[in-house]
C-alpha cells in the first residue's frame, strides 16, 4: 500500500503524553517528519529524544497552545526546520468534568479548559492557515470528543468545548475546501490517557454513562484493583470496554494516510461494549 504519511511534516500539540505523544510515535514510524509542541518542557525533551533515538527526524517547541503568539512561534520553526507544514494535529487539550454548583472550586479550571480547548484549536488553525493556503495543500486534524455529541449533566463546559471544536473543523471545511484537509476526531472515553486527571468531581462523569454509572463504576473500580473480567479489556472480545490509547492514535494516522483528494471528515472510535451513552 502506498504509504501517504512518508516525509510529510506534522506539528503535534499536547505532545508529551497521552494520544499526542502515541501519534508522533505513530508518525515517525511511518517516516514523517514531526514538530512536537508541549506546555510541559521536560516531558516534551523526553519524547523528542525517545523519537531521535528511533532514528525519526524530530524536533519540540515548548508551547502554550492559549497563547496566539507561542503557536505562530511554533509553525515558524516548523517551517524554518522543515520547509513547509503538511499536517497539525490540534490535540492539546484539558477535561475539568463538574457540576455548575461546583463552580468554586471549577471556575478556574473551566477557564483553562475554554482557553486550550477553545482558543488552543483556534490558535493552531491560525497559526498555519496562511501557509497552507499557500502551499494549496494542507490537513488540520482536530481532536474532539463524544462529549461535543450532545449537552449533558457534569459537563456544561467541557463538552461546549468540544462542540466548539467541531464548529471550527466544520467551518474551516467550508472555507477552506480543495486547499485544506479538514478530519474530526471524536474519541470514546479512554482511561489510559491521564486527561480524567483534570476532572473536578468524578460523579461528574454521570452524564457521559448514564444509566450504565453502576456497572461502569464497577469495573473502573475493578481495574484499579486488577481483578477486572479479562474481556471486558481485550481488544479481541466483542464486550471489550476499554479502549487502548493506540487505537485512538492509529486513526489519526489512517486519516493522515489518504491521497490528496481523499479526506475522512470524522472518527468516532469505541469499544465495542463500552459505557457511553453519547
């Protein structure tokens, strides 16, 4: 199979863990060239030299993506190391789950979530927008969520967040169609990426799992305690509930290896016996 990743030049945002770091792993085992942008230096350093030492062609910007003037910063590099700008990967991103009477204790975090979740994506759409519509050719792939599906209790903010991130994919689309690629990544959710580190209150999560919180409190609970029923985290069983991180990061490169004309406009990927209702 023709392989369409080969020497493209992809900046990555959220880079230093989670689906961004997965990605750029991904990318450079397909022989990409990619630019790794973090808010957590030391983290980035990491991978960055981890993707070096695989042989990959890679560099890291430390980058705070709420900050317009960081992520222009952070495509002139690409373009100055690189040569041009194939592919950004808006994938920062933050997830404070609360209830609007938990507001004392969330409105910091939901002011965060608005300016990397939000105006992060806007800012790295921006930041490359001129230099792709020059190049007549370029793919912003921007990471949403099942949550920007459908309003729900536990997260008024964040999942507005998501459902502005498919607003802007969507708009840029319109805008921008027969220079710029545009894909949507909805992911299910996936524990193994650490972004439920940023949720206020876990009963939050109410919303996302509806009438299966019992049973799906029950084998978050049963993971924790390595007892959990061996289907219900093997990729292989049609009751799998839990999905690997890889597989979320494997799509983001499928949407990337497509020909020129080819654009896959939306992912949603979930396991097959998950819990989420959206």
């Amino acid at each position: 199979m023709t392989n369409h990743v080969q020497d493209k030049t992809i900046i990555v945002t959220g880079a230093a863990s989670g689906f961004g770091r997965l990605i750029c792993q991904k990318a450079i085992s397909a022989g990409a060239k990619v630019v790794c942008a973090d808010i957590n230096e030391g983290l980035l350093n990491t991978v960055v030299q981890e993707l070096i030492g695989a042989g990959g062609r890679a560099i890291g910007q430390h980058t705070d993506v709420s900050d317009l003037s960081q992520m222009r910063g952070l495509a002139t590099k690409a373009l100055e190391h690189f040569g041009r700008i194939d592919v950004m990967v808006n994938n920062a991103g933050v997830m404070p789950l609360a209830f609007y009477a938990d507001h004392a204790d969330a409105s910091a975090k939901w002011s965060q979530c608005i300016d990397i979740n939000i105006k992060g994506v806007l800012h790295g759409i921006i930041s490359v927008y001129d230099q792709m519509m020059a190049q007549e050719e370029g793919h912003v792939i921007n990471i949403s969520s099942i949550y920007g599906n459908f309003p729900v209790a536990g997260a008024g903010v964040y999942g507005a967040s998501k459902a502005a991130v498919n607003f802007l994919s969507e708009s840029l689309r319109v805008e921008a169609r027969g220079k710029i690629k545009v894909t949507t990544v909805k992911p299910t959710g996936v524990p193994a990426t650490g972004l439920s580190a940023g949720i206020v209150n876990p009963e939050a999560v109410i919303g996302i799992v509806g009438q299966n919180q019992p049973e799906f409190q029950s084998t978050m609970q049963s993971i924790a305690d390595g007892q959990v029923d061996p289907k219900v985290v093997n990729q292989d069983s049609i009751g799998c509930a839990v999905l690997e991180p890889d597989y979320i990061a494997d799509q983001v490169i499928y949407a990337i290896n497509q020909p020129k004309g080819v654009t896959v406009g939306d992912i949603t990927m979930r396991g097959s016996g998950d819990y989420f209702v959206l």
